[in-house]
C-alpha cells in the first residue's frame, strides 16, 4: 500500500513536470503554424503539420556521436535541414513565436551558407567545338558538404540552445 502511494505520488510529479517542460514547446509549435499561413515559401518546405520542438528534437537524436557512426548524412539530408533553417530564418521578424531562437536560427543559418556548397558546371559534348550555353552543352550542378569537426561541434551547440530555449 505504502509503495503504490509513493508510486502514485512520483507518477504524478513526472506529469506536471513534463507538462510544464513542454508548455513552451507547444506554444512555440502553435505560434509557428499560425506564422505558416503568411509565408507561403516557408509553408511550400515546413508544410502545416510541421513542429520546431519535434524537429529540434530529431536534430539533437541525429548529431550525437553514436547516431553519427551508424547513420553518416547524406548531402540529401544536409540540405533538407538547411531548407528547413532557411525557412524559419526567413520568418524571424515577423514571427513572434521563434523570436527566442533567434540567435542559434541565425548561426546554424550562417553554418549552411558556409559548409553547403553549390557547383554548376557547363560542360561542352563531345565533337562540339564552338558551342557554349545552347542545344549542345550539358549541365552539372553537384551539391557537397564541406567541414570538419568544429563545424559538427557547432551545429551541436546551437541545437542544444534552441532545445534550452524551448525547454524540452
């Protein structure tokens, strides 16, 4: 009788505190969807389902080291998470919501802008001479990811600040 009290009694604590841990998150989460429906390129990547306590969450799963060494990240998914931090920076302003994550949006912003690099190459066919930019070229575009471990370790860093930020 007297442990199922004490069980009671812990159980109960742990809902309230996970309740109140998670308050910000939905608010955050409830703010961004309302913002969604005045940014139409941000909606067109986030989608009206989406959640920033949901999406901080998956980020900081996939950036531990143990993840890292069973899954590495493909240029794919890289730039999938740069379009997603792309969209909630261009909102910052005029979303009260994501104000809070201001500071870390705008470093993981600048991250991408620095470690994602775009090449498009123009390549002239075979037996065409004088031809460049028409019927005879080809185009390559190749996408890489460039960075070290100080570029993992910071990205690591502003995930943990949005996750403090939306106290999760």
């Amino acid at each position: 009788m007297k442990q199922s009290l004490i069980f009671c009694i812990i159980f109960t604590s742990f809902i309230s505190f996970t309740h109140a841990q998670s308050s910000i998150a939905e608010a955050t989460d409830a703010g961004v969807k309302e913002c969604l429906k005045t940014h139409p390129q941000a909606k067109e990547v986030l989608h009206s389902t989406f959640s920033v306590s949901h999406w901080v969450l998956q980020l900081h799963k996939a950036s531990t080291n143990e993840e890292l060494r069973k899954h590495h990240l493909t240029v794919k998914e890289v730039l999938h998470q740069q379009h997603i931090v792309d969209a909630l920076y261009s909102m910052l302003g005029e979303c009260s919501a994501i104000e809070k994550l201001r500071e870390p949006l705008t470093n993981l912003h600048n991250v991408f802008k620095q470690h994602v690099v775009t090449e498009v190459i123009t390549k002239k066919q075979e037996n065409q001479e004088n031809a460049l930019f028409g019927d005879n070229t080809e185009t390559i575009v190749r996408t890489k990811v460039v960075g070290t471990y100080k570029t993992i370790k910071e990205v690591r860093k502003q995930i943990r600040k949005m996750k403090r930020a939306l106290q999760l």
